[in-house]
C-alpha cells in the first residue's frame, strides 16, 4: 500500500481507503470482516458519516482494539452545522464509534448555516483534541474559496468529491485548486456507486485488457487510474471485494495504460454545478 501526505495535515494516508455508505444490520458480520481485512491489507483510511445510519457502530465494532492504525473520517450533516451543532454532531459520532477523536471531520455538503459558524465549530473540536482536523465534501472551486477565506491557509484538509471513471469532473477546477492550496482530494464511489463499467462495453474491454497486461483486477485498475489524482475510498462489504481493492495500493500504471484510459473514459466538458450523489 503506498501512503501520501494527507493535504495540510503532517499525515501520511494510505491511496486506497474504505468506505461505509450502505453498510446496516443486514451485512454487519460481512462489512465488520471486510472493513478489518481491509486494514490488515493497508487500507487503513476509513470514511463514514453521521448520515450513514448504523455504518459507524460498524465501523466501531470493526476498529476496535486498532484505533491507532486508522485514519478516521466522519461527517457532519448540513443541517446540524451549526457552531454548537457541529460540535454536538460530532460527540454523538464519536459515541457510536467508539473513540475519542476523529483524524478528520468533514462539513457533509453545504447547507443553509453560514460555513463561519461550521468551521468555528470544527475549529473548538480541534482545541479540544477531538478531532484532529477537519475537511469539506461536495465543494467546488467557488465553495473552496469562501472557506479559504474564512480559515485560512493550512486549515482546509481535504474535499471529498465524486469521481470515477465516468465522471472525471473534478479534473477540471476542483484538482487543480486542491493541488494550489494543499488541500487533499478524496474521491468518493470511486466504482460509481455499483454502476461500474459492463465487462462488455467499449470502456470494460479496456479496463480488462489494461487488467490483464498488468496482472491485475479490473477494479485494481479503476483505483489505480483515479489514484493518480486522488485519495480513493471504495465501499466493500464483501471481504473478497476489500482484498481486491486493497491490491491497487501497489498497482503502478504506466503512461500508455493511463492514455488508453483517457481515451476510453473522456473527461467531458466542465459542467456548471459540481455532480454529487
Ligand atoms: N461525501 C459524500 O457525499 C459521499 C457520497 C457517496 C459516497 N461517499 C463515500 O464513498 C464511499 C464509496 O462510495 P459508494 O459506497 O457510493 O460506492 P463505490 O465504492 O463506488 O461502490 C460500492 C459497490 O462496489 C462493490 N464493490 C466494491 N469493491 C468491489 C470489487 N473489488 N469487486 C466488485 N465489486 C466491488 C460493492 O459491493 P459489496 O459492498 O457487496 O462488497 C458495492 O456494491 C461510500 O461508502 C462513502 O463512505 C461519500
């Protein structure tokens, strides 16, 4: 598994991390094994939310007795986004994860609080050692500015964005200005969310052949061509699908692989609003 510096923070993240959305009661015994396969095999960033339902006492479960090992994300929901509601948001997530501190909070999406008042929130939980630093989600190049203003430099850790094969359009705006202001990208349903290219279509034989040139998986391949810009966090709640991604840690692409995938899954123009899920 390679490892890079997480924007501002002094933090080295693991490229490939994992993902919670969807995991509930019904596969709690499967999502807890994938989720520790998953850092056994150095997938050792993990994303939730306060949004995802029962997906943080899973992922509790799944990190207890590993605390250290994990880069832990959590996210508060726009409408609790006030200064005292992050803060109380963020209590309760800890309580259902089972630890005293997050390594990043992030605001959801943006909703109607004014985002002083959310990021003088995150500001109070990192004075008081819970959370140790704090991000946003689904901002684009304008959103970006305005906390920047707010914060400053050095505050903002990451943007959580959409981004996979098929919607490149982080490319245009958001990268490049994450990449000016040392602020990290993470890119969420990195496999579309379950919509992943047919083995069948133009872009699925190109995966598969690339795949096979290198000795890897289809989805190693996918993870390994978003890596090249972004912290990825596919969601696996089977752990066969974990052991699989955690591989494209250590999948390095060459130029040729990397043009071929341009062309089979072209970045498109730049659309006016940021595609979210
Ligand atoms: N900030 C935001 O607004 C936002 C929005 C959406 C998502 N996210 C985060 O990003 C994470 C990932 O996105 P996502 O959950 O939407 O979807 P995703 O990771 O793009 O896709 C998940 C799907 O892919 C399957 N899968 C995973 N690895 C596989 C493999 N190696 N082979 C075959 N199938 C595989 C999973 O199956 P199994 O589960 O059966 O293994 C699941 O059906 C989320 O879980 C969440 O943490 C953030």
């Amino acid at each position: 598994m390679r490892f890079r510096p997480f924007g501002s923070t002094a933090r080295d993240v693991a490229i490939i991390g994992q993902g919670s959305w969807r995991m509930d009661e019904r596969n709690r015994a499967s999502s807890v094994s994938a989720l520790r396969r998953g850092l056994d095999a150095g997938m050792t960033h993990i994303d939730t939310a306060e949004m995802y339902g029962d997906a943080e006492p899973i992922v509790g479960q799944a990190i207890a007795g590993r605390r250290d090992e994990v880069f832990l994300v959590s996210k508060v929901l726009p409408h609790n986004a006030s200064r005292a509601g992050t803060i109380v948001a963020c209590e309760r997530s800890l309580a259902r994860l089972g630890t005293d501190r997050l390594d990043c909070y992030l605001l959801h999406w943006r909703g109607s609080y004014p985002l002083e008042e959310t990021i003088a929130g995150f500001e109070q939980l990192v004075q008081h050692g819970k959370i140790l630093s704090w991000g946003v989600s689904n901002f684009d190049e304008e959103d970006l500015d305005e906390a920047l203003a707010i914060a400053g430099s050095g505050r903002i850790a990451c943007n959580q964005v959409l981004y996979h094969l098929d919607e490149r359009a982080i490319e245009h705006a958001v990268i490049p200005w994450c990449d000016r202001n040392d602020v990290a990208v993470v890119g969420y349903s990195p496999f579309g969310s379950g919509d992943f290219p047919a083995p069948s279509s133009p872009g699925g034989r190109v995966l598969a052949e690339i795949a096979a040139a290198h000795g890897a998986s289809v989805r190693q391949v996918a993870l390994a061509a978003l890596a090249r810009h972004a912290f990825v966090i596919p969601k696996a709640s089977s752990p066969d699908h974990a052991i699989d991604n955690a591989g494209a840690g250590d999948l390095l692409l060459d130029e040729a692989a990397f043009a071929r995938l341009d062309a089979a899954f072209p970045l498109g123009r730049k659309p006016r609003s940021l595609p979210m899920i």
